[in-house]
C-alpha cells in the first residue's frame, strides 16, 4: 500500500483518487488532471508533497563539507538562498537532483524527491555527518498566479518581498513555516515546510481561505504535465544513476570551476571527449501520446527511448523528452516514436515548451 502523508485522511475526505508513487499512497487526481492543471495555470492549486525529504547538516564547516557533495556551489549561494543541484555517484551519474536551502553556513537543508529519502542519506551519510529529518517535515505546495496574494492574506508577515528561489521562516495563519519562493510547475507559487501535525489544519485553512480565488487540490497527474510543459526533469524518468546532469541537460548546476565535488573527474572526462547522447524535447506530428519507455526510430533503427510524454492541456498538442544521439537532438530534426507497433512521426523542439511573457 504504501506509506502516508499527514495528509492523506484529507486526500481521501476530498474523494482523490490514491495510487502508489515512490512507495507513498499519494492522490493522483480529485476533480480531473486538465481541470487542475487549467488551475494552476490561471488561478491557484494546492498540492501535498510530504512525501519529499529533508536532510540537515549542520554546524562549522557544513557549508563547506556539502559543497564537496554537490555538483553547483554553494558559495555563491546567499543565506536565506536555495539552490537546484545535484547529489553524483564517482561516476557522474545522478543519484538525485534536490534543492538546498541555505539557512547560514552552518545551517543547510536539502530537500530530496521521496525516492531519495534513503539513498540520498546513505550517500551523504557515508561521506559526512548529516542529520534525517524527512519524516519531521510536512510539504505543502501553493502554485499558481493567484498563490502570492494566497498566501500573503495568510502571512503574519510580509511574503511578497520573498524572491524567486529564496525562502524565509515565518507563519502562515499562526502556524510556523518555511515559507520558500519554489516550485514545480513554471508558475509563481511557494513551497510551505511545516511539522507534520500541523500539517492538515494548514490545508483545510489554504483550501477554505482559497475559494474565492478558484482554488483547487491537485494530484500527481497535473503536478507531471505542468512540469513537463516547462520541460522540468523527473528523477526515475529523465535521469538516473546511470546517467550525467550533462546528458540531462543540466550543465548549468555543474560548476566544474568548484575545487572538487564528487562525480567532478568523470563529468570533466565526458565533458573533454564530447557527449554521445543528450535530453531533448520534442512534440509528435502524428496522432497519439508517447510514453516513458517508448523507443525512439530513425529509419527503423532504435536510436534513443522517451523518458516522459502526454499531452500538453496549455498548447493542445503531444510532447515529450527523448534521450537522443546528439546528431539527432537539434531542434527540427525529425525522428518517429514507436507507440503500440506503429512508427508515429516526431520533430525536436526547443524547450521549455511553454513559455511565459517577461
């Protein structure tokens, strides 16, 4: 069945319909994924993501010892900052991609996905002192252009001065929070860290102070297709251990000008001899959705495999991520995916493949 969130008496109240996901019972929809998708894209959705983990390290020289476990850098990172990165295997590959808030330099929490939980801890923990405390946080995410004033009429302070990718500590509605400016869809939105007890009181005050903004709860089905309209990865689809952040297209949170990190030799070496395969986007030009797993053909020869697909609700059409020869993975090259049998024909895009107005 799978473990629970705090708020899982509250997903099933709200008749959401509950699947296995990385070994929690998580809601998959309530009302429909393009109904919640259309939501969060215009108004405001709610999203329970307790089921990521938290890791701390803590006290003199933490900042300096995580540093040496992540691929971006840490001192460039402000207090109060968090940052996207990368914990690697000494082979490049990736054994998660997490968010790291930085409290001070002796201070940091990293946010894991919730397969992470485990084996990001045994990786940290194998090479410095850090501290689990995945099942002492509970996650809510509020997302949507409507999510600032959201939370700011909830706010005992102000949160509109909080920057994108910066957090502060504070309360919403009396309740102590993380209140972090982050999030998954590509829309404005905050990240609300509180104690698990806490945590359904929290909902029910977002969902009942929400309805005049249209608010919705929205599942794992919506939370997947507004990511990959913005092309944002999912680790266990777009990446793995046996893949590199360069493959993935995540150079920009490898800084190879760091001193050392672990991975950093093998990522050089790749770097030096020349990518073989890369992530790209792509959306079909015949009828049908391609799905992870699915192969990808060049003149009948499987050349690549998707990694994540669907139909995207904002632009009404099929996309997808493809890990493909870079010979192949130029914008307007053209490729076919094989779905159930048949070869249905494809082109690359540049992505993310929604964009919004500065």
């Amino acid at each position: 069945m799978g473990d629970k969130t705090p708020l899982y008496e509250s997903h099933v109240a709200l008749g959401g319909r509950m699947v296995d996901f990385a070994g929690w019972q998580m809601p998959v929809q309530y009302s429909g994924v393009i109904e919640e998708h259309e939501a969060v894209r215009s108004r405001v959705g709610i999203f329970d993501v307790s089921h990521m983990g938290e890791i701390i390290f803590e006290g003199p020289g933490a900042l300096e010892t995580l540093n040496l476990l992540v691929t971006n850098d840490l001192a460039r990172c402000e207090n109060g900052q968090a940052q996207y990165s990368a914990l690697l295997n000494d082979d490049g590959g990736i054994i998660d991609d997490i968010v790291v808030y930085r409290f001070s330099a002796t201070r940091l929490l990293v946010c894991v996905n919730a397969s992470g939980r485990q084996k990001d801890f045994a990786a940290f923990s194998a090479r410095a002192k850090c501290r689990q405390e995945s099942d002492d946080w509970a996650q809510i995410a509020v997302q949507g252009p409507l999510a600032a004033e959201l939370v700011g009429s909830l706010a005992d302070s102000d949160v509109a001065g909080i920057g994108t990718y910066r957090f502060a500590e504070g309360k919403i509605h009396g309740i102590p929070c993380i209140v972090a400016r982050t999030g998954y869809t590509g829309e404005d939105g905050f990240e609300l860290f509180c104690r698990p007890d806490n945590a359904p009181k929290l909902w029910d005050l977002l969902l009942t102070r929400g309805r005049p903004y249209g608010i919705l709860p929205c599942g794992l089905g919506a939370r997947d297709s507004l990511r990959l309209e913005m092309a944002y990865r999912l680790y266990g689809n777009d990446m793995d251990d046996r893949v590199t952040p360069l493959e993935a297209g995540l150079g920009w949170i490898v800084k190879l000008d760091k001193p050392d990190f672990v991975g950093k030799r093998a990522l050089v070496a790749q770097k030096t001899a020349g990518l073989k395969r890369k992530l790209a986007g792509f959306k079909l030009t015949g009828r049908g959705i391609a799905r992870h797993g699915y192969p990808v053909l060049q003149g009948n020869v499987r050349v690549g495999e998707v990694t994540s697909g669907t139909f995207s609700p904002t632009l009404k059409e099929p996309i997808g991520l493809a890990y493909l020869p870079n010979a192949l993975a130029e914008p307007d090259t053209e490729f076919q995916v094989e779905i159930r049998g048949k070869p249905i024909d494809a082109v690359v895009v540049p992505t993310p493949f929604l964009t919004r107005e500065p």
